[in-house]
C-alpha cells in the first residue's frame, strides 16, 4: 500500500473534483507552494496512486445513451484470458470484469438503441464459448469517483 498523507488525500480530492485544476490553484487551497504541490502529484505519479487523467462524456449526447451490463458465461475451462479477449473484440465493450461464481464476466456496453444492442448481444454470443447470457439495461447511475477521497486506511475493517 502507498505511503500517503493528508496532504496528498487533500490533493487527490481536488484533482478528482476537477483534473484540469493548476498546481497553483491547489497551492492556494492547501497552503503549500506550487512547487510543492508539483512534487507531491508526481510522485502520487511515480508510485501509481495517480494512474492518469481523463475527461467525463455525455455519451448521450453523441448518440450512444444506452447503457447495459451483459452477464458472460462460458465452460468452466475456459482460460480467463480468452473471456476477456471475448470481449474487448468488440468496441461497445467498456468494462470487463471476471468474476468468481456464476456469471463467469460481467460486461458493461455502450450503444445507439436497443437494435444496436442487439447485435452486439448476438456478436458476443457466437464469438468463442460463450454459452449463455443475461442481459441488464441501465436505468440511472451514481459514481462515488468524482467525490472526496478518504484514506480508507484509516476506517476500521467492516464486519
């Protein structure tokens, strides 16, 4: 686990609020120089807290609003390598996550309508050993990631 302190939580919640903030408005705001600030987030860099940066789409807004998450399912011996290449095939593909248990992969898809949904349903379904899917439609979301940061290292473990 990284070694971080306060600052560094105060920095990485000001950069998930905004990614394009200038290292001399975050001095302002903590109280430390812009020099300063710079060698905390490369470092936050350099040891992998700060993995990159990016920019929020409103995909709804280029034609692409719809939004599902597709249970994979495959023989018990398929390679997790080949579930994922599965996948990542196909460009509405997002997300992929492996799973324990039952399903084998959950997958989160972007699309046009619900036709378009379906083609890449039935592309995902003749593409190597899938044997079986589900399919779930977004509705709405929330993301906690452009919230504060906690230093989770702090809370007591759940029970």
């Amino acid at each position: 686990m990284a070694e971080i302190d306060d600052i560094d939580h105060r920095l990485l919640r000001l950069l998930r609020e905004d990614g394009r903030r200038t290292f001399s408005e975050m001095a302002a705001e903590i109280g430390l120089s812009v020099a300063a600030v710079k060698r905390r987030v490369d470092r936050l860099r350099e040891i992998g807290v700060i993995t990159g940066f990016t920019v929020r789409i409103d995909y709804a807004k280029l034609g692409w609003g719809i939004e599902a998450f597709t249970e994979l399912r495959y023989p018990g011996t398929t390679p997790v390598g080949k579930i994922v290449r599965t996948a990542t095939d196909v460009p509405e593909v997002q997300e992929v996550f492996t799973i324990a248990g039952d399903p084998d992969a959950l997958i989160h898809v972007r699309v046009r309508d619900l036709g378009h949904l379906q083609q890449v349903i039935d592309r995902l379904r003749r593409a190597g050993d899938v044997t079986g899917t589900k399919t779930l439609l977004v509705l709405g979301s929330w993301t906690r990631d452009v919230g504060p940061v906690e230093d989770l290292s702090r809370r007591p473990p759940a029970r």
